[in-house]
C-alpha cells in the first residue's frame, strides 16, 4: 500500500514538475523543475529494482545537466521573454 | 493554429506510443511465446563463467562492451566538439564566469568534501562489478568533485594537458584491453584473465581493468565539459 | 585471412585517443595521423572485400559471445561494397581538407581532423554492426561529430544550422529507442539476425509502430522529405569537404540502415511500396525545391535529396534490378556529388553569399575547376557518356521490368528538371561575364588531385561500366538473401 | 487488493513515461526560446529513460544483483528484474547528456552572434 501511494505521488510529481519546467518563463526555475525531475526519476529507478540506473541518473541527471543549464542561463538571458533585454544588447551593439 | 496542430501531431503520436506499451504491459512476462530471451542468458552467464555479481556490469562491461567503447567515444567526440564550438583565440581564455562569490564557509567546507568525493568516485568504480555503480557513477562522482572545487574557487584550474593526457591514456587502456582479448581469444574484448570467485574484489577478469578504466575516462572528460563551459563568458553579462 | 571487421572501429578509436598526446609531441601529426589510418583501413577495405566476393561473408564476434548473445560485424558484398566507399571518399575528403585547413589554429585543427575521423568511423560502425541498439550508438557517433563539423565556422548561421541538427537528431534518436525497446521487449534480443528468423512471432500491429518508428528516425539522417529541414542548411553552413562527407558519407549510412530493416529484419508486405510513395515524394519536392534555390551549396543540397528519394524508389521495387540500380545509383551519387561539393566549393570560394550568379564566367580563370564541376553536373543529370547514365538506365529499366511506367515518366520528367538548374549554373560559369566584386581562388594541389581522382572515376565508369557492375551483382545477391544471412550469423558456435 | 493496485499501475507508469515525453515535445516544438527548446529535449530524455526502465521491471523482482544466497539457490535468476534495459538506459543516460551539452554549447554560440535567444529573431531558424 505505502509502496502503491509512494509511486503514484512520485509519479504525479514528475508531471507537475514537466508541466512548470515547460510552463514557467524563468529559465532559471525551469532549470530546477528539470533538477527535480531527474531527482523522481532516481526515486523511480529505486523502486523499479534498477540501481545503476538510480545512481547515474542522480549523479548526472541533478547535478552535471543542471549545472550546465544553470552555467548556459548565467551565460545568456534568465528569462524566455527577453523584450528589455534585447533592446539594450541592441542599444550595445549600436 | 501552430500550438493545435501540435497538440494533434502529440496526440496521435501519444495515442501509438501509449498503445504498444500498454500492449505490453507492465511488471509482468512480456517476450512472445516461445522466444528464448537473451536475459536469461546474461544472468546465468554472469555467475558462471564471469563470476560477476552485478549483471548490469556483465552485461555493459562484457556481453555489450562494444556499446560501451562507442559511449565513451561520444563523450570523448562531446568534450571535442565542445571545445571546437567555444574555441576562442588565446587571449580572450582565462575568464571565468563565476556563479556566484563563494563565503568562506564553502570554500574551506569544499576543500574538506574534496578528498572525500574524490575517494567516493573511486571506490564506486573499483567495486563495479560487485555493487551498484561502476565507471560510469564513479567518474561522474569525480567530476561532481572538481565542480565543487571550480565553483568553491574562483582561481582553481584544472589543467588542460593533465585532463587530456589522463582521458587519452584511459581510453587507450580500454581500446588496448580490448585488443589483448583480440589477440589471445581471438575475437575483440575477449576476457584472458582468471575470473577469481564470486564477491571478491579480484574476480571477473578483464571486466574490473576496463570499468576502472571508463572511470578515469569519464571523470577527466566530464570535468572537461565544465571546465569548457564555466571558461565561456558570454558578451553582455560582462 | 587478412585481417578482421573489427579493426574498422577498433584502429581509429585507438588513433582518436591517441590523436591528442600525440599532438603534444609534434603539431603536424594531429593532420597526419587521421590520413595513415584511412590509408590503412582502405587497404584492409580493398583486401576484406576482394576476399568477401571470393569465399562469402565474415561474421566477426565480439567479446567471444556467439550471437544473439553478443555484438557482432556482419563483412559481406553489399555491407563491404559500402564500406570500401565510405572509406575511399573518407580518404579523399581527407587530402583535400589537408591543405585546405592549413591556415586553421593547431587547436581547431585537432578537433577538425578528430572530428571528420570519427564521423567515418561511426558511418562504418552504422553499416558494419549487426546488432540494433550498437547501431543507435554508432549513429549518435556519426550524429555529435556532424553536429560539430556543420559548426566549425565561426560564421553568422553555421551555429543556426548545427541547432536545428541537432534538434532534429535528439527526436531521431528517441524515436530510434522506442522502437528498439518494443522489438526487444517482444523479442528479448537485439540482435539483428535472430530478431528477423521470429520477427513473424511478433504482434503484427506493434510491427508496424516499431517499423515506422524506424524509418522515422532513419529518415531524418537519411533527408526523407518532411524530415530533411535540417539538410540544406548543414550542407551550405558547413565547411564544402564537410558537405561532401555528409552527401558521400552519412547519408549512405542511414539508407544502408533503413535498407537493411526493410530487406532483412521486417517481414511487412507493405514497407516496399511504402518506400517508393516516400521515395517519390522526397524525389518531386527535393528537385522542385532545388530549381529555386540562389545559393550553390543549398542547390547541392536539395539536389542530393532528391537522389536519395530516388534511391529509396530504387530499392523500393524489391526486385534484384531495383537493388542493382539502386546501389549502382548510391555509388554514382557519392562519387559525383562529391565532386561537384569540391569543384563549387572553390567556384564561390571568395565570395560571401555562396550565390549561384557569383559564379558568372569562373571558366577562364579556373579551367580545370569549372571542366570538372560541368562534368560533375553532366554526369548527374544522366547524360550519355558519363556514369550517372548507366544508374539512370538501370533505375528505368528496373521501373520497366517492375510494370510502373508512372514512376518511369515521373523519374524522366524529373531528369529534365535536374538538367535545367544544373545546366544553369554550367550555362553561368560559361558564357556570363565575370562580376568583378569576386575574386576566384586557385585551387590548391591536393584540391586539385582530389578532384582529377573524381573525375577520371566517373568516366572510367562511364566508359567502362564492366568495371564495376560485377561487384554490384554479387552486393544486390548478398542483401536479398535474407536467410542466408540470418543462417551466416546464427550458425556461428 | 494488491492486484488491483497493480493492474493501476501497469497504466500509471508508462502512462506518466508517455505524458512526460509528450510535455517535452510540446516545449521542444511550440516554445520560441532556444534554451526552453533544450529544456524540452532534456524532458524528453526524462520520460523516455523511466519508460525503457520500466519494460524491464518484474512485479516481486529484486535488482540484478547476486548475493551468496541467490547461488545456493538458482532458481531465483528468474525473480530477477531484467538487466539488459537497465544497461541500455545507462548508455542512453551518458549519451543524452553529451548531446545536452552540444546543444548548449550552441546555444551560447547563438547568442554571441544574435544577441538574443528568440528563434524568431535568429533569422534563418525558421521551421
């Protein structure tokens, strides 16, 4: 029972944090929702008897690819509508 | 209209996807009647004559090794192609986008973490083939330490001949395993050492030399991803 | 026996790792070293298959597991007669990129040569393996180094072009997973002989997803029509051997692929004439697009997709004539429209725009160029003397024999489409005056070797299509033998 | 009891795999931004992993792992939960993640050039 309860709620989690990840417009949030997603799946793998799976997904799934998202965001524009900030890369460039 | 047609396209492929995996089911026997499947194989194969005691290792390390080499050329090819993509001319290498200021707190907390993750890493691609992890979690475990060491440090820098040398000698390592097992057995990858007993850190002949070996692999090239990354500093966040 | 399949992947892997140390000792090496290896897998190509033809197919196991356990190469005639290519143009592409590159930072350099190595070798890799998921990893190979070449250039939209690949190629590989996991947990196994003696066991209607599945993935390496949006913008962004490398190279790898799913795994009655409606497709909306296009490159492009569609026609026929043409089709494609990737590259080597009407009048100043890239373009269209006319015939003759007089007059009318816009460009490098805002460029020696090479093969083969045809016969027996096949992997102890 | 819980989840998990997998090609195909359009490959990769992990799971199945105990006795081999997709989907894993990171890399190089992320105003990334 716990194990069923378990599993559905972990599943309902990794869809509500797909739907934000796609939904939200900073990047930044998005780039966690994408963390926690892969954070369920290493749970999921757990519990579906696939330890390697678990921990590599926790290893590069959390950490590498959020980092890296998180280093491109630092790198480029935070949010996906980027009026304001065009303008002044434009008034830049002129 | 363009959102529609989308939600259409994902509807009908959904409705296919859903289907065949609904078709075979879940958690229960799903091969067709009267196939022999090649898992029963692997997992008996593993005890004997591997005498591995994880079957995922057996299986990506031995039985699908030629997989495993192809992976970690896609590693290899995605530090070389990174590289290529943010080549700069030599002057402008250097600066480093930080992420944010580290307290001191976190950067003397990273330099304690640092020999401990560093041993992690290690110990899970040692023991493999007996364990959960491998070469793959072990070097991800690395490269997650000298993340913390790059972000704890604005000035620490991992240096580029090292890593390369260290990602060059692995695969070498693996590539030339391989070969050996070519010329004793044969064919590509063959195992030529005595297997040992099953539990016991020297068992499962080549399988452990080549796991150790992704390891070192994969650590050296992952760091070089964030190492390529972190050096890109992009135009207007000056 | 002269040597083994497995040194295909194993020799260049090894020379890859090796590749960066050895740069550390002397810089030139990094250009050097790629070459040897080509050179010397050409070599054992050549050996392989002349033994292949002569004694019968080479099953090569990996690891000392007989299949279906293991991973295994599959040498025989068709796989074999591709790889010889792929390797033959590989090399070629090599010498010429060799000077070309010469004015590249040692860094570039390096990642360029390691890059084009290992696009080959993932090509090879796809067209050797018998096994599906080790298939799926070679193309991801063949795909990340794309992604990197088709962005070499700093320019403006080399980047833009190398997103959408990569885009593209993200959604290929899912789709390529999917239907590799329905067949495996159908079938519990992976490997490509045992999968086609039980893929009759196999729901019928989860076939058909995996299949189409398949050929949606394969397709979009492969440029099938409404998947090849990625197509024209890597060929006009990337470097012109690059773009030589994909049409030669990575195309041929997914069509072998999609080739060996239709012919040997699955057992649809169906697939073929799904493959001439795709095929047909591709074909019209490939050569309608490509008359009007401006820019040479993307002119190639669009040009080299319609000749896949009509390589899928070609072997969607199903008959020993429709394969026939089909490879004799594929072998003509990568030799000329490499070619013509060489010779324009150069026609529009100083200009910016890559326009077509930048090419205006380049005959007088490189003759021999502007020679070879009308010869390339003659050859192509089909023209009597030249190698592209034997393919063409073959393609008729098999429509013919099949009784589709409609994709017969189809194929003629889109001949004629082919030798206006090809005739354009030739008509412009002809007879047009020079613009004087374009500077033409020499090419260089190696440049010029490459391109000579090019030319004499297509009117060796023109001339003397006997040269060839021989081997051709022995690969189309070879890829419709599907029981032999699956009894040459499977028997293995 | 059990079994109808069971006979829910056989639904629930790839079903939530499917939807996953769904959302992210929504985002890859609908969303202007180039980096949204990586997040969405990434989501994409997601939902594909846990459904290629489900296939080789066993309702009562241990992980594939022998203790001493699993030897003496070898019948257990069959309990066991299917090892080959658990090692496909690691390769996949470290592929994905390589593929993740061109892509970005990319990314970064697109905005050097334009300034912006939108994929309306990089001009010829029109589809």
């Amino acid at each position: 029972m716990i194990y069923f309860i378990l599993i559905s709620l972990l599943l309902l989690l990794m869809i509500a944090a797909s739907v934000y990840s796609i939904a939200q417009k900073d990047l930044l949030y998005a780039t966690m929702a994408t963390g926690i997603i892969s954070l369920i799946l290493s749970i999921l793998y757990y519990l579906l008897q696939a330890p390697d799976v678990a921990l590599t997904e926790a290893a590069i799934g959390v950490a590498l690819t959020t980092i890296i998202f998180v280093i491109t965001i630092r790198n480029t524009v935070r949010m996906e509508d980027e009026t304001d900030k065009k303008e002044k890369f434009k008034s830049a460039v002129k | 209209m363009k959102k529609v047609l989308v939600i259409l396209l994902l509807a009908t492929m959904g409705y296919y996807i859903a289907g065949s995996y609904f078709d075979i089911g879940f958690g229960q026997p799903h091969f067709v009647q009267g196939v022999k499947p090649v898992k029963d194989i692997y997992l008996a194969k593993t005890v004997k004559p591997l005498t591995v005691s994880n079957a995922v290792t057996s299986i990506v390390v031995n039985f699908r090794g030629f997989d495993t080499l192809g992976e970690v050329t896609v590693l290899f090819l995605a530090v070389t192609v990174l590289g290529s993509l943010l080549y700069k001319k030599r002057h402008a290498v250097g600066e480093r986008s930080v992420l944010f200021s580290a307290s001191s707190i976190v950067t003397s907390g990273s330099k304690l973490l640092f020999p401990a993750i560093i041993l992690l890493g290690a110990y899970v691609f040692i023991h493999g083939h007996l364990s959960p992890g491998g070469g793959f979690q072990g070097g991800v475990i690395i490269a997650s330490g000298f993340l913390l060491m790059l972000l704890a440090y604005e000035n620490y820098s991992v240096s580029h001949t090292a890593l390369s040398v260290v990602e060059s000698l692995a695969g070498i390592t693996f590539a030339g395993v391989g070969l050996l097992g070519f010329m004793h057995g044969g064919t590509f990858l063959q195992n030529f050492l005595p297997v040992g007993v099953l539990n016991n850190l020297f068992s499962g002949g080549v399988i452990p030399i080549i796991y150790i070996a992704v390891g070192f692999k994969v650590g050296a090239e992952l760091t070089g991803v964030i190492y390529t990354v972190l050096h890109e500093k992009g135009q207007s966040n000056g | 026996m002269v040597g083994t399949p497995v040194l295909f992947i194993a020799i260049p892997l090894m020379a890859a790792f090796l590749i960066p140390l050895l740069g550390m000792i002397w810089k030139e090496l990094v250009r050097i070293v790629p070459g040897l290896v080509l050179t010397y897998l050409l070599i054992l190509a050549i050996n392989l298959l002349n033994h292949v033809l002569v004694h019968g197919p080479i099953v090569e196991v990996i690891a000392g597991w007989v299949p279906p356990i293991g991973i295994n190469l599959v040498f025989n005639a068709f796989s074999g007669f591709l790889v010889t290519l792929m390797i033959f143009l590989g090399l070629l592409v090599w010498v010429y990129s060799y000077r070309f590159k010469r004015n590249v930072d040692y860094e570039p350099a390096l990642k360029y040569f390691l890059m084009l190595m290992m696009l080959i070798t993932g090509s090879v890799g796809i067209v050797l393996t018998g096994d599906i998921f080790n298939m799926f990893v070679f193309i991801e190979i063949t795909s990340i180094s794309a992604y990197g070449l088709t962005a070499f250039y700093k320019g403006r939209n080399s980047a833009e072009a190398s997103f959408k690949y990569v885009m593209m190629g993200s959604i290929a590989s899912t789709f390529l997973l999917l239907a590799i996991m329905i067949i495996y947990a159908q079938l519990g196994t992976l490997n490509m002989a045992d999968i086609a003696s039980k893929i009759h066991l196999m729901d019928p209607k989860l076939k058909i997803v995996s299949y189409i599945f398949f050929v949606v993935a394969l397709g979009i390496e492969a440029e099938i029509f409404p998947l090849n949006g990625w197509a024209p913008d890597a060929y006009a962004e990337a470097p012109g051997p690059v773009g030589a490398a994909f049409a030669g190279i990575v195309v041929k790898a997914a069509v072998y692929a999609i080739i060996r799913y239709t012919y040997t795994i699955f057992d649809l009655s169906g697939s073929f004439s799904f493959l001439i409606l795709i095929g047909m497709i591709t074909l019209i909306i490939a050569e309608t697009a490509a008359i009007r296009q401006e820019k040479l490159k993307r002119m190639l492009a669009y040009s080299s997709i319609g000749q896949m569609g009509l390589v899928l026609v070609a072997f969607g026929f199903g008959t020993k004539e429709g394969v026939f043409a089909a490879l004799f089709l594929m072998l003509n494609h990568a030799i000329i429209k490499s070619l013509l990737f060489f010779s324009g590259s150069y026609l529009t080597y100083n200009s910016t725009e890559k326009k077509i009407s930048e090419v205006n009048g380049m005959s007088k100043y490189l003759p021999i160029t502007s020679l070879l890239f009308a010869l390339g373009a003659f050859a192509i269209v089909g023209l009597p003397p030249f190698a592209g006319f034997w393919s063409k015939l073959a393609v008729l003759t098999a429509a013919a024999d099949s009784n589709m007089i409609l994709i017969m007059v189809l194929v003629l009318m889109v001949s004629v489409v082919e030798l206006v816009y090809y005739l354009r460009v030739v008509n412009r490098v002809y007879f047009f005056k020079k613009e004087a805002a374009v500077k033409p460029q020499k090419p260089t020696f190696n440049g010029l070797i490459v391109m000579l090479v090019l030319g004499a093969i297509i009117l060796l083969i023109g001339f003397y299509p006997d040269a060839v045809t021989g081997m051709l016969h022995k690969a189309t027996n070879s890829l419709m033998d599907k029981g032999q096949y699956i009894q040459n992997v499977l028997s293995l102890k | 009891m059990d079994s109808t819980l069971f006979s829910y989840l056989d639904y629930a998990v790839y079903g939530t795999a499917v939807l996953v997998m769904l959302i992210g090609f929504y985002g890859a195909m609908v969303k202007k931004s180039l980096l949204k359009i990586v997040i969405g490959l990434s989501v994409i990769d997601s939902g594909l992993n846990l459904l290629i992990v489900a296939i080789g799971y066993y309702k009562g199945g241990t992980a594939p792992i022998f203790s001493q105990g699993f030897i003496d006795n070898f019948k257990t081999v069959s309990k066991m939960t299917d090892p080959v997709p658990q090692a496909l989907v690691l390769t996949a894993i470290v592929i994905g993640f390589g593929v993740t990171a061109v892509a970005l890399a990319l990314v970064i190089r697109l905005y050097r050039h334009h300034g912006t992320l939108n994929i309306d105003e990089i001009k010829d990334l029109k589809w």
